[in-house]
C-alpha cells in the first residue's frame, strides 16, 4: 500500500527525478517522514522530513496555494526539536518561496531558525 501523499510527490518531482521509477523514489525515502499536502481536499504533494531536512513535492496547479498552516506546524516542530529546519532548491521559484518563508542561503544548503505559527 502506498505512503499517503508519496505518489503525488513523485508525479510532481518527475522534472528533476532523472528517470527515477516510482518504485525507486519510494526506496528512496524510506526512514523518511511523508505528509500529504492537501488543497481543497485533494492530495497535491507531500511534505518530506528527514531529520532536519525538508522538502515540498507539490504538483504545479496547486503552487502558490499549498502552503497551510498545518504545513507551517511540521516546518515548525522541525525547527523545534532540531534547532533549525534545512532545505535545499532546484529552480529560482523555489529558491524565492523558501527565502520567503525565512532560509537563508548556506552553502548548499537553506537553513531557517524562523518560528511560524503561535504555540499558544
């Protein structure tokens, strides 16, 4: 049985998957924490946690809506328990969206300290 939101992620990771089968994508992320992405209640993605490390694999029709408070909670816990949250990008849309959201550019890599949603 497949992972909730796994296959949405890889159908919107396919530009950048190299001719990576499904079922090796989903090897891939085994260990990985997989959180669907929901819009207007459909799956549209997945959130991939791995320690401190995120990645969003949203389909393209959903860019620019996906983003939810629920989403900003797990980007949140992340940052919590590690001290910070990393990330990296592909493409100029993504290197905006996660300046956005508060990463900054370190080497490779995107990191965030930032706090998102009130814990009250």
């Amino acid at each position: 049985m497949d992972t909730p939101g796994l296959r949405e992620a890889y159908e919107a990771s396919q530009w950048d998957l190299k001719g990576m089968s499904y079922e090796q994508f989903s090897l891939a992320l085994r260990g990985t924490r997989v959180e669907p992405v929901m819009v207007d209640g459909k799956c549209c993605g997945a959130l991939v946690i791995a320690g401190n490390e995120l990645h969003a694999c949203v389909q393209p029709h959903v860019r620019g809506r996906w983003l939810s408070r629920r989403v900003l909670r797990l980007l949140d816990a992340v940052i919590a328990q590690h001290g910070e949250a990393v990330t990296r990008v592909t493409s100029d849309a993504g290197r905006r969206f996660v300046e956005a959201l508060g990463f900054e550019k370190d080497g490779e890599l995107y990191r965030s300290r930032k706090q998102w949603v009130s814990h009250r």
